[in-house]
C-alpha cells in the first residue's frame, strides 16, 4: 500500500516537473533568446519582475534632449534590451522621429524604424499609452504614430513649397 | 525480508527513472536537438522540427514497438491505474519530440543535402520496418544510424565548408557547392554545435537504453546476449 502511495507521489511529482519543463522548452523556442543573457531577461519579462534600467534611461534621457539621438537611442536600447517597457520604447521612437524629421524632406528608413518602436510600445501598453514630459510635443503614442505614418506616405502636399514653415514636434 | 527490500527499492527505482528521469532527458534531447550556435555572432539558433523530422519520429517510433524497446500493451492499458496511463502518455510523447530533435540534430538545415540526408533516413527507417528485430539490434542500428549522419554533417561537411579551413578544404568546398549550383551548400556553424549535437546524441541513446533496461519484458528475453540474438 505505502509503495503504491510513492509510486503515485513520484509519478505526480515526475509529471509536474516534466510539464514545467516542457513549457519552459516551448517559451524558449517561441521567444528565440540569443545568448544567456536573453535568456535570463526574458524569464524576467515572463514572471514580471523585468525592471528598466534606470541610470542607462536617464542618461540617453540627457542625451535625447541634446539632440544626440543615436547616442541616445543606444542607451535606451541598453537599458530596455527585452524591449518590454512601453516608456522606453516611446522614446525609442521619438527619437527616431527627431532624428529623421527634415524641413525639406523625411528620412524614410528612420521613420519607418519608428514607426516600428511606436508599435510595439502601444502593443505593451495595456491602457492608451502617455508619457508626461514638458520637452516633448506630443505626449500620447496614437499621435506620435500619426505623425510617423504621415511622414512615410507620399502625397501631392510633398511638393508645397510652404512645406518649409513646418515646425518639429 | 530481504528479498522484498530489494524488489521495493527495484521498484522505487523504475518509476524514478520512468517517470522523472526519462521525460527530463528526452525533453533535454528536444531542447538540444534543434540548438546552433552562430559561427559569426555565436549567437543561439533555435530551429523547430521540421515536418520531416516528425514523420521520421512517428517510423521510429513503430520501429521501438516492432522491436519490442516500448511495450505499448503494459504501458497503456485499461487495467492501469489512470495517473500510470496519464505519465506513460507522457513518457512517449517526450519520447516522440526527442526522436524528432535528435533527427533535427543530424540533418543538415536546407538544401539538396538536407533532402539527401532525409531520404537516407527515411529509406533506412522504412526497410526496418519490414526486418525481425530485437531491441538490442534495434539500439545497435540506430547508434549506427545517428552515429554515421553525425560523422557527415558535424565531422565532413562542417569540415568543407568551414570559413576558416585551409585552402584545399575551401577550394574542394566551393567545387562542390559551384558545381552543383549551391545545391550542396551547407550552412556554417560554430564548433560548439557539433559538440551540442554529440551530447544531445549521447544522452538520446542514453534515454532508450534506460528504457530498455525499465521494462522487463524486454530486458529479460531480449536484451539478454543470446547466440540467436547475436547472429
């Protein structure tokens, strides 16, 4: 009797462990993580103790703001490298949006790069997503996304001359 | 006393090993078998089972119950207790991804070779099917089988094509791969995937000697070196 209630306890404890380890397979194979690191990054996003950097993100904040945008860029990715947090990836695409806003002309690859990061910053946000920052024109993500899906379509507006008023947001 | 001492631990010990040792081994062979490692960034490559792979996995999966290594008769049956039922399902179902991976393992990743390859295997697993086999025959086969694709894809082919061979190793690489039209081109990993592959191999064969070592009706009779067995 005592037997059978051991094989039973290590079949249910064999048939836990091995599910657990099934799942795990199967996230690993979903998510793709290139090296340990990612690994480590992603198992944090998935039990949601995955924090930002906050040092990395004030310092391309500075760098943003001095118009450094690569720069800053670098450092945002840095400190978001599951990118998983909704703010930072705001930023990520604002800057694109700066760096590749011309008064003549938009950087196409630029902004459909940020037009990418917008996505997928509104894709982790679970409500409307808006970043409260007084050196920012646009505060919410739906605008900053409109405002890179103009900047990639081609119109007749492209050749108006008075095109060169336009201010930078 | 004595005696029921050593069947109740024989006992412990079989459902140890069938039901938390197997599954994490095979599971392990899953995880592994489709693993590579960027020879560029040394990066890590993940790369699912292919459908060929899963049709090679359901052949050798017939070929372990037509050699007798899994006793599907005694594993599910209506007399057992669900839950054993339940964990055997799972057993094979772990045993299925392994088979697949371990095949992912040895195939070269795209192109003519990795056709050429399959129907290596699939012609092999296919003409088994209709030979008298015992599972030590069955183990002997298939450690040759997985052995000699070893050798070719992560020893020769690795070898020919590698970036950083000499110059007749890239010369007779580039013939190759320029002869046929880069239909024979195989795609550049770092070392460390054929050591992945040699442990993932490893520990696949280790899984299905356990297996047959679990189960009794095929360790008594067939495992047992016999001179009919061995002829």
């Amino acid at each position: 009797m005592a037997n059978s209630v051991q094989q039973r306890f290590i079949q249910i404890i064999g048939l836990a462990l091995s599910a657990i380890y099934a799942t795990a397979i199967i996230w690993i194979y979903a998510t793709e993580p290139r090296s340990f690191r990612e690994v480590a990054t992603g198992a944090q996003v998935a039990v949601g103790t995955y924090q930002v950097d906050q040092e990395k993100f004030n310092a391309a904040l500075t760098l943003f703001r001095r118009d450094q945008f690569r720069a800053a860029r670098d450092e945002w990715q840095r400190a978001d490298s599951a990118q998983s947090d909704p703010k930072t990836q705001f930023y990520i695409a604002y800057s694109f949006y700066r760096e590749g806003w011309g008064r003549v002309y938009y950087d196409q690859d630029l902004f459909k790069q940020g037009l990418d990061a917008v996505n997928r910053a509104i894709a982790l946000s679970a409500t409307p997503l808006t970043v409260d920052d007084e050196n920012l024109q646009m505060h919410t993500a739906a605008e900053l996304k409109a405002e890179l899906e103009q900047g990639t379509e081609r119109n007749w507006g492209d050749v108006n001359p008075l095109k060169v008023l336009r201010t930078r947001k | 006393m004595s005696g029921d001492l050593a069947s109740t631990n024989r006992s412990k010990n079989q459902a140890l090993v069938t039901y938390v040792v197997l599954p994490f081994i095979f599971l392990t062979v899953a995880l592994l078998g489709g693993l590579r490692v960027s020879s560029e960034s040394h990066a890590f490559m993940f790369l699912p089972p292919s459908l060929i792979t899963l049709v090679l996995a359901i052949l050798l999966l017939i070929l372990f119950v037509r050699g007798r290594l899994i006793e599907t008769r005694s594993l599910i049956a209506g007399t057992n207790p669900p839950l054993t039922n339940v964990t055997h399902i799972w057993m094979l179902l772990t045993l299925f991804f392994a088979c697949a991976q371990a095949f992912n393992s040895v195939l070269p990743e795209r192109g003519l070779l990795h056709w050429l390859f399959s129907f290596f295997f699939l012609w092999t697993l296919w003409n088994n099917q209709f030979s008298s086999f015992d599972a030590r025959r069955l183990l002997r086969s298939l450690v040759v089988l997985f052995g000699t694709a070893f050798v070719l894809k992560h020893m020769l082919l690795a070898s020919l094509y590698s970036a950083d061979g000499g110059l007749l190793k890239r010369l007779t690489g580039a013939l190759v791969s320029g002869v046929t039209l880069g239909a024979l081109d195989a795609e550049q990993f770092a070392p460390a995937t054929g050591y992945i592959s040699f442990f993932t191999l490893g520990l696949y064969l280790v899984g299905l000697i356990l297996i047959s070592f679990t189960h009794p009706q095929t360790t008594s009779t067939d495992l047992a070196v016999t001179p009919s067995n061995e002829s």
